[in-house]
C-alpha cells in the first residue's frame, strides 16, 4: 500500500477521535516541515563547512519548505480515510468469521449514545464536514457479557430499522443459559418494541445504569461537585463488590 505503519498509526487514532482526520493531516504536515527544516539546517552547515575547505565551492540550491511542502506532503482528510479504510479490509473477513462464533448467553450490550457513536463517521456529502447528526451513519456495535463485539454496522442514529437488521443477524448467536437474556441500552425504552418483536418476547430490555449516573452527573456544572455527585450515586446503585443493588 505504501503508507508507513507511523501514519496508519495516526490515521487510526485520527478516524476514532471526535474531530475526525482534519486534526491529522494538519499533524502530519507539521511534522514533515520540521523534519525538512531540520534537514535544511544540516545542509547549511555542511555548505559553510565546504567553502571554508574550498573557496570555488559551487553552493546548491535546495528547495524551499513551501516548495517541499506542495511536492512532498500531499495529503488530505479524504485520502486518509481512503487509505485506512482500505487496511481495514484487510482484517475485515477475520473479524466477521470471529464474530459469527461468539455467543450471547447472559446479557446484549447495545449503546446509542452520540458520544460513543460519533467517532466513526461518514458523511453524505463527502466533504468531511460536519453537516448534521441526522445525516451522519455512525459505528454501531453489539457486545455480549463478556465485552466481545458480536455486530457491528453502519446506521443513522437511532434508526429501528437498522437497529431490527441487526438484531435479526444476530439473533442465532443469542443462546440463553439458566435465565433469560437481557438487552441492556442507554435508551431502553426506545428499543424495548423493537427487542420483544425480534426475540419474540424472550429477551428482556433493561436500563444501562452507566449512562442513568452519566445522565444525572452531567446536570452538574461544577467539575469536583459533579465527580462527588456521580460517586455518590454509584454507591447507592452498586455494592462493594461492584454488584448492582436490589432495588428494593
């Protein structure tokens, strides 16, 4: 592919944060231009160190850091992405046939928020501008009880049809042990139709608590006031071994 492993390093890091490969690019260019004036430094000194030893030296003339910019560091958000995407191809089949044989015995973790969704995105206009959320498809990933990605697709923000899609490619790997298996979401009741009617009334939608202390907390303002806030509603939902209260 020719792209050195440092910039798929942060091409990655730029495609996974919320500004996106805008930052990147501009990252990568300054980079490069300090590398070339440090070059330029070293090829002065050595032009001086010649003329001393000879007088008839002819001095070259290398290029300029703009000259050298506009040659060398040809670079766009766009082509960034084009590049990342095509390496993640790479592992993209290894990565679906993991996911078919993992299994969902206990408990489906699906999250909706923009903050976790956001920093994957592409946008219909190809600018890689942020136009609107609405129009944004965004990086959706199901997680079973231990953490492990069991789906993942493109969708717009809180799309069902998409979400059903989903669930529905999904569902053969949804093996419940003892006890039923819950669905937990940040927007449960967004989804509760959506999970009875693909599961047939087997699984059950519950509330992410994460996301209920997140909610309360961020109402808040003050930065230490709110951390106390936040501990002081963790304690009464969890235990000391980090297990959920009953809530009665």
């Amino acid at each position: 592919m020719g792209v050195s492993k440092a910039l798929m390093e942060l091409a990655h890091i730029g495609m996974l944060s919320a500004n996106g490969l805008s930052r990147t690019v501009d990252s990568v260019h300054r980079r490069r231009e300090q590398r070339y004036y440090k070059l330029y430094s070293l090829f002065g000194y050595q032009d001086n160190h010649n003329l001393l030893r000879n007088q008839n030296f002819i001095v070259p003339t290398p290029p300029t850091v703009p000259q050298y910019s506009e040659k060398r560091c040809k670079l766009s958000p766009r082509m960034l992405r084009e590049v990342w995407l095509q390496s993640t191809d790479i592992c993209s089949a290894l990565c679906e046939r993991v996911m078919v044989e993992l299994q969902v015995t206990k408990a489906l973790q699906i999250d909706h928020s923009v903050k976790f969704c956001k920093r994957l995105k592409l946008w219909n206009g190809g600018t890689e501008k942020r136009e609107s959320i609405k129009d944004a498809k965004m990086l959706l990933l199901m997680q079973n009880q231990m953490g492990q990605i069991v789906g993942r697709r493109l969708a717009r923000l809180e799309n069902n049809d998409e979400m059903r899609d989903l669930l529905l490619h999904i569902k053969s790997s949804v093996k419940p042990g003892e006890s039923s298996t819950s669905v937990v979401s940040d927007k449960a009741s967004a989804i509760h139709n959506v999970v009875h009617d693909v599961f047939e009334g087997t699984a059950a939608t519950k509330q992410d608590p994460f996301h209920v202390m997140q909610r309360f907390s961020e109402k808040v303002k003050h930065k230490g006031k709110r951390k106390t806030f936040y501990k002081l509603i963790q304690g009464e939902i969890y235990s000391v071994d980090g297990q959920l209260r009953n809530p009665e």
